[in-house]
C-alpha cells in the first residue's frame, strides 16, 4: 500500500504541474493551498480532466481555474443552505402543529406508538424512532434553552419544542412511520402526493448534510430519484432510454423540489444567486465550457424557464 507523505506547498504546486494545471501565480497559488488545503482544492479536478481514462488536465487549464470551480460550489452550497434550512423548519413546524392539535402538547401523549402507522412491518422503525425522540428529549434536557425550561417550568416537552433539537434526518424516519391521514395532512401543506413528499424529504435531508459539512455538492447524486412531474415535461428535458436525463438525483432535482416548498419570491431570489455564480465561473473559466458544469449538476440549458411553471 502507498503512504501518503506530507508534502510542502511547493511539492503540492509540482504535483498539479506534473499533471499539465498551469500555475499563473506561486505565491498565491501557495496562499491559497495553505488557506484551502491541496486535498479539497484536488477534488474538483475531475471536471477539468481530459477523459475518465487521461486524468491530466485539459490543455490550457490554471489553477485560478481550479480555484474558481472551488469557490462556485462553496458558494452554491452557501445559496442551498440557507434556503434548505427555512424548508427543514417549515417542515418541522407543519408536522409539530398536526401531531400536538392530533395528539397531544406533552411527550407521553405525542409519542404513543398508537399515534402512528399500525403496520406490523413498520412497528420495528416506529419504536426505533420513538425511542430516538426521548433520547433526544434526555440528552437536550439541560443543554437546549427551551427544552430545559418547559422541563423545568411545566415538567413536559411539547413537539413544536422538540422539533428544534431533532436532525432533518430524524424528521425524515418520523415523516415515514406516521400514520397515512397525517402523511397525507402535511403533504398537502406543499400540493403534494404523499410519497412525493416522503423521496423529498430524503434528498432534502441528503443535500442538508452535505452542505453542512462543506462536501462537494455541485455534481452530487443522491440514491433516490425524485417521481416524473410536470417540472420535467414542461422544460422538455431531454430523455434516454425512457428515462429523463436531468432533474432526477442530482442537484436539478433539489431545485425542482425547492420550487415547490419555498415560496415563490424566495424560490426566485435562489435561482438569481445561482444565476450569478454561474455567470461568474463563465467569466474566470475559459478551458472548458459552462455547458459541461450545466451537464455536471443536471441542469438544462432553459433552467430558468422554471420560474414560469406554476
């Protein structure tokens, strides 16, 4: 097995150029490693390479090119974000509000396995999650504000409290163990069917994460592909083999999907600042076209006609 030595910025910069990067700037290309790390920056190399086989750099491509790609998607993620975060929040208030006017303000009533799916299959995930909700209620007891003061002052914790402390992830599995009526409840919030509803769920959670812990987002796939919609006939998205090319597991599909649970002057102020990274990687990137980071993320080149579709 090869050991990965610790090497100098200036080794690191030879490394690029024995793989044919240009190095326009030493100095700021070494500022740049040092503030960045070689290993983040090396992994939006694979849009610039020649082919899959010829990992090279394609002719003519710099490391402000490199840089630039690097900036695209750590600004990408900084727009998805912010607008993930308003969706997990509405989503957790939505479902804190039909399960405490259903069941109940106080856990014991709230997380009575009765209160959800009465499926045999599902009684293992239902007590799973259950169970997962008091330890949550346990561990943020004297560490969350809020938690510990309804503790405290009342004794309980009502779940428009408890929302606040429990992962994206977590509202996901509860979302999936409720019962149909409630699913049905809440999808209904967003005009949606409940299984549209419940995929959403997980690649809103998927692409949370990612964007919480910095990973590259820009050409990412999540394992669950969004159901065919309207979104995809009316911008023609092209098709191959039966199957839509675009807006199904990648970063297209999370924008489908945030057309219709954000607002819609907060869906097109999103679009806006995506628009203007793209316009910005068009302009500091020259050895390849923008078509082929369309391509990356799965967006059609009429992506903006989105705001057209009710």
């Amino acid at each position: 097995m090869n050991k990965k030595e610790f090497k100098t910025l200036e080794e690191q910069l030879d490394i690029f150029r024995s793989k044919g990067l240009k190095i326009e700037d030493d100095k700021s290309a070494k500022d740049i490693l040092l503030m960045e790390n070689y290993f983040f920056l090396n992994g939006y190399r694979h849009i610039f390479m020649k082919s899959n086989k010829d990992k090279r750099f394609v002719e003519n491509a710099t490391f402000n090119e490199l840089h630039a790609m690097f900036l695209f998607d750590r600004n990408l993620r900084n727009i998805l974000f912010k607008n993930l975060l308003v969706i997990e929040n509405n989503v957790k208030s939505i479902i804190s509000y039909q399960l405490s006017k259903k069941y109940g303000y106080r856990e014991k009533d709230y997380l009575k396995s009765s209160n959800f799916t009465s499926d045999n299959k599902e009684q293992r995930r239902v007590n799973d999650v259950i169970n997962k909700m008091k330890r949550q209620i346990r561990v943020n007891g004297n560490k969350h504000t809020a938690t510990y003061h309804y503790i405290n002052n009342y004794g309980y914790v009502p779940l428009w409290i408890l929302v606040k402390v429990l992962s994206f992830g977590l509202i996901n599995e509860l979302y999936g163990i409720l019962k149909p009526e409630d699913q049905l409840a809440i999808a209904e919030y967003y005009n949606l069917d409940v299984e549209s509803l419940e995929i959403y769920l997980a690649l809103l959670s998927n692409y949370r994460n990612l964007c919480a812990h910095e990973d590259i987002v820009f050409d990412h796939r999540s394992q669950r592909e969004i159901p065919n919609n309207r979104f995809h006939v009316m911008l023609k998205i092209e098709e191959k083999n039966g199957e839509y090319i675009y807006g199904k597991n990648d970063i297209f599909a999370l924008i489908i999907i945030l057309k219709q649970m954000l607002k819609e002057d907060k869906f097109e102020e999103m679009l806006q600042e995506i628009e203007k990274e793209f316009n910005k990687f068009d302009n500091k990137v020259n050895s390849i076209p923008i078509e082929k980071l369309y391509d990356l993320m799965g967006f059609p080149k009429n992506y903006k006609d989105i705001l057209k579709i009710n």
